[in-house]
C-alpha cells in the first residue's frame, strides 16, 4: 500500500476553479492527504506537479456504480472499475449491492470492504440491499452509505416491488433509502404484450414512462408518511421531474445520468444492445426536461450507474441481452464538454459531480477545493479535444456508448488522498483509497 498520503505535494500555476465558475492560477500545497494552502507564490517543494495550462477540480463522487465483485468479474472487478475510476478522474464511488453473493448483510459487507482496500486505487463505500426478509441487517449493517431498493427491473432476492414490503422499510430505521423506481408489474405486463419482438428499441416501450412515475410516486408516498430520506436513482422522465418539481420535499434528492441527458432512443439504431440499459433510455423530450431540471436544482446530482457487461453479452440478440452500460470514464469528460458548449457552468458541473453527493450522503471533507478538504483532485486539459476511443477503454468491458465523440476535459492527472493515482496516461496501480466515512442520519 502507498504511503505517499502522509508526503507534501505541490501543484504548481494550476488554474484552479472558483465558486464563480471562473479559473484562478494558483499553487496548491497538500499535506498528509488534505489540501494544506491554495495561494500563489507558495515556497518550492521537493515534490511538485506541473499544472501549467490544466485546471484543478475537486475529485468526481460517483455515488452509483455496479462493479461486478464479487462473482460476476468477468464483466469487471474492483481492481479494473478502479482503474477506470481513476482515468476518468472519479476520486470515490458508492456501489450497488447485486453481486453474487447479494450484499444484504454484514458479512457481505465486510467482504466487499476488504477487497476493496486491497485493491482499490480510489476511495470506495457500499449499499446494502433490501430484501422483502432483511430488515434487521438494513438497519445495522456498517458502515454503509444506504439501503437500495429494486422496485423493478427484476432483480431476484433484491426485488421489493409490492407496498406491503416496502412499508416495514420506509417506517423502520432514519438511513437513507436509494429506490430504482419502476414499477416490476407494469413491466411485467407489458413485457407480456410485446413478447416475441426483438428490437432493443421496445425496450424503451416495455419498461415505459408510466412504470417509472408509479414507482417514483410510490416510493414518494411512502417517504412523505414516514419523512424518511430518499434518494430518487437515475431519473429518466420528463413526467417524474415535473412531479417532482411539484412534490419534492427538502429530505427527498434525485440525480441522472450522463445516458439519459445526452442520449436518447435514437441511439438503438445506431448502437443497438449497447443502448440499452434499465430505466431505459427516452425521447428526445425528456433529455430537454431532464436537464431543465438539473439546472433548476430538481434533479441535485449526476451519478454514472455504471453497469459493464462484455461485448459477448451484448451481442446475444434483445431480449437475452443484459441491461447497463460503463461510465466513470467519460462521466466527467462529457459533463465538462456540456460546460464548455454553454449549457451549463463549470462551477455547476462540479458541484453535480463532487460536493453535492458528499452532501448528500454526509461524506465529510470531500467534494470542495478548500483547506483542510481531502486532496481528492483531477487536473484536466480543457483545450485539448480527444474522442471516445475503444482502444483507450480501461473499463474491463472494453466499449463505451459514447465511442466516437468528441470531447474535451480529460483528466490529466488523477490525486487519491494526495496520492497521483493516473498521471497522463499512466496509471499507478500501487494507489489505494480508503473506506469511505458516512454522517449518521
């Protein structure tokens, strides 16, 4: 394990971003894994990073990825998402519990943990999962950042679709609950009526709008009568964000993903399977919806759900095909683009992507360029343009959705705790993160 976390280190002449969402050359000086100064002129110190014409931001919080350890790493392990992480300058991630075994208890939990500090390169906490049965282990199970609930897109032991399981849920216990709010009857029912249909296209028809708006009201419901907190994952309609432009209240958040701002069901044509994902993707419509209400503070956060399946599985022909697709590598990148095109501020998309989900989840200390903040940090080049590339993919499932396009904002350097964890192009694969720490609610 590196202990370059307890080493100073100073970034030099980086322009580092301001809350205005303006740029400021400055050197920053971290010490023991925190940021120590951030000032001009800062005394000369045997460890420097050259930042000249790149642009510090705080560390990318993915706080939904699916990272396949244990049991399904064929499609990725903890080690190679970590990697991926790092590439895309994503400094902490909350993973989801459906792996093999499901992580619906401590012991899961523990193991997740321990292999995580042995081989992540960034910092790393877990969910446990609701089953209709674990309701001892919801509450007690640490440290974890929450409880996620399957409402649909079936998911075995992990589906808790009916209001009779959901309640014991809700009424018990002050965690946060993170709900995939679609409503598994619907879909059943639906699936029933396009049976025989091969076009991934009907997967955006089969788990609909009207599945995604019954679960997130449910789940809403639910939340009110109980004032439990509750966090809305990868909303993806135009109907859900102005119901909860009506209903949200101040304990309730919600974020989207890079997929369902900037692609939409246009993209089945041209990339078939690899489209498809659960909530799917929507009408060109709801992307305008989606980001009217991420500007406008409905939405508070963006999250990658990165979810890998090999090309192999992809290719079986839809229905058989897995739902999901990888992320962390371009979450940035392609939020920082956005940026840059004008829809929206770089002061925006850095509080999307770090400070508001530490809040969120009461991660302290992360998500901000502050003294005595932990150095969680990525230096980007915001004038050199590079595509999506599938050779450059570090992500164990080797594509991405976003192959081809052209963005700009790659991270250039990548700093875990003060540790260089990839530096322009070149991971250091020796790095670890640490667990990450969760506020009680």
């Amino acid at each position: 394990m590196s202990t370059a976390n307890s080493e100073e280190r100073l970034i030099r002449r980086a322009r580092v971003l301001q809350p205005d969402g303006s740029f400021q050359e400055n050197d920053v000086l971290l010490r023991q894994g925190k940021i120590a100064a951030i000032a001009p002129n800062l005394e000369p110190s045997a460890n420097e990073i050259d930042a000249t014409g790149l642009s510090l931001l705080p560390g990318v919080i993915d706080p939904q990825v699916h990272f396949r350890e244990p049991g399904l790493e064929h499609k990725e392990d903890l080690f190679t998402a970590t990697c991926a992480c790092a590439r895309g300058g994503v400094t902490s991630f909350l993973e989801m519990p459906n792996t093999k075994p499901l992580t619906t208890t401590q012991a899961a939990l523990d193991d997740k943990l321990q292999r995580a500090a042995s081989k992540c390169l960034v910092n790393y906490g877990f969910f446990i999962g609701a089953t209709p049965e674990n309701l001892p282990d919801l509450n007690t199970a640490n440290p974890t950042c929450g409880i996620k609930i399957f409402m649909g897109s079936a998911h075995g032991a992990l589906l808790v679709s009916r209001e009779a399981e959901l309640e014991p849920i809700f009424a018990s216990g002050r965690r946060l609950i993170a709900v995939h709010a679609e409503d598994q009857a619907r879909i059943n029912e639906r699936r029933r009526q396009f049976q025989g249909q091969t076009d991934p296209a009907i997967h955006s028809q089969i788990q609909d709008d009207q599945a995604a708006l019954n679960a997130t009201q449910l789940a809403m419901k639910l939340s009110k009568k109980y004032q439990r907190r509750l966090h809305i994952l990868h909303l993806s309609t135009a109907i859900e964000a102005e119901y909860l432009r009506q209903e949200k209240p101040p304990w309730v958040t919600a974020e989207v993903t890079p997929q369902h701002l900037l692609l939409n069901t246009s993209a089945y044509a041209e990339i078939g399977t690899l489209a498809q994902m659960n909530p799917p993707l929507r009408s060109p419509h709801d992307n305008a919806v989606l980001w009217q209400a991420l500007l406008d503070g409905v939405i508070d956060f963006i999250a990658t759900d990165h979810a890998p399946h090999t090309l192999t599985e992809k290719a079986k022909g839809y229905p058989q095909t897995p739902s999901g697709m990888p992320g962390v590598e371009t979450l940035l990148p392609l939020m920082l683009t956005q940026a840059q095109q004008g829809r929206c501020s770089y002061a925006q998309v850095a509080h999307w992507l770090a400070a508001a989900p530490a809040a969120a989840y009461g991660i302290a200390n992360k998500g901000k360029l502050l003294p005595d903040y932990d150095a969680d940090l990525v230096l980007v080049d915001l004038e050199r343009e590079q595509p999506v590339r599938r050779e450059d993919v570090v992500s164990k499932c080797g594509w991405s959705p976003f192959e081809g396009w052209q963005l700009t904002g790659w991270p250039q350097y990548t700093l875990v705790g003060g540790q260089v964890a990839y530096e322009r192009g070149q991971l250091h694969t020796e790095v670890r993160g640490q667990a990450l720490q969760f506020a009680a609610p």
